[in-house]
C-alpha cells in the first residue's frame, strides 16, 4: 500500500502525464489541420494561376486595378471567386467541420467555417496590398491567403498564413 505522501507523489505524476498526454494529442490535431490548410492554399493557387494561363485574365468579372480582398464579412463573398472559377470547371471539395472546403453557397470555408481571406495580385506588382489586416503586404506572391485560426478572429496569433511557413 502506499503511503499518504506517496499517494500524493503519484497523483501528481499521474497529472503530469495527463497534460503531456493531452498536449501531444493536442499539437497532433493542430498540425493535422495546418497541413489541410496549406493544402487548401496550394489547391486555390493552382486554381487561380491554371485559370489565368488559360484565361489571360484574372478570375474576377469586374473592373478593378487595385489588389482586391475577398472573404470579409459584409464584403464580396469569396463565393464569387469561386464560381467564377468552377465556370471554367476547376472543382473544389465540400466543406466539411475541421477540413474546410466549399458551402452551399461556394464560399470557400476554412476548417472552423470562416471564409478564407484572399486578397488578389490586380494591379500585378508581385505585391498582395492586404488592405483591411494588420499584415500591411505580402511580398513576392500574386495570390494571398489567409485563414483566421481557431479564435475565428482577424488579426490575432492563431491566424494561418499563405506567405509565411
Ligand atoms: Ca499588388
Ligand atoms: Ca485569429
């Protein structure tokens, strides 16, 4: 039998496993969904720069020579440039809670059901002008892509990056 400070020394430990038990599954999960983020930003890059190849045009069926932000809340939809896309038969998975992929509505959603951020190269300086974000730019890309993390918030830690690793 144990004793009473034994028992102690044990329950303690048994705690301390617990939360490395737990902290391990827990950073498991979070690279698990990283990994199906990124794999979101590679599949609607390839979408996009396939279109413009063939296209000559960027996805978007509007005027504009400024770099264009989609995915904010009471903003174009990024639905429209996923249409716009899916008129030219680039396909998209559906979404699914903790993977993302398209709604009903062809919003483009990440795996906590936000919209992903999308801001377009338009005006094709190799700058991403990420207006309405505390990221200022992103350099050296046509197509920037971020999702707003777990907290579902903008601008916070856990947002999720296209430009950064
Ligand atoms: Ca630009
Ligand atoms: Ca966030």
């Amino acid at each position: 039998m144990l004793s009473k400070p034994e028992l102690g020394i044990f329950a303690a430990v048994l705690i301390m496993l617990g939360s490395v038990v737990s902290s391990i599954a827990w950073e498991k999960f979070k690279t698990a969904v990283e990994s199906s983020i990124k794999e979101d930003f590679s599949e609607i890059k390839k979408a996009i720069q396939g279109y413009r190849l063939t296209e000559n045009k960027w996805p978007v069926n509007f005027d504009i020579y400024y770099d264009f932000h989609f995915g904010l809340i009471n903003d174009e939809a990024n639905a429209t440039l996923f249409k716009e896309l899916m008129s030219k038969g680039y396909k998209f998975k559906s979404y699914e809670k903790g993977l993302g992929g398209l709604d009903k509505e062809s919003n483009f959603l990440d795996p906590w059901g936000m919209q992903y951020q999308i801001v377009l190269d338009l005006d094709n300086n190799q700058i991403c002008d990420l207006e309405d974000s505390t990221y200022g730019s992103a350099e050296k890309t046509e197509v920037a892509i971020w999702s707003w993390g777990p907290d579902m918030l903008p601008n916070s830690v856990d947002d999720v990056l296209s430009w950064k690793d």
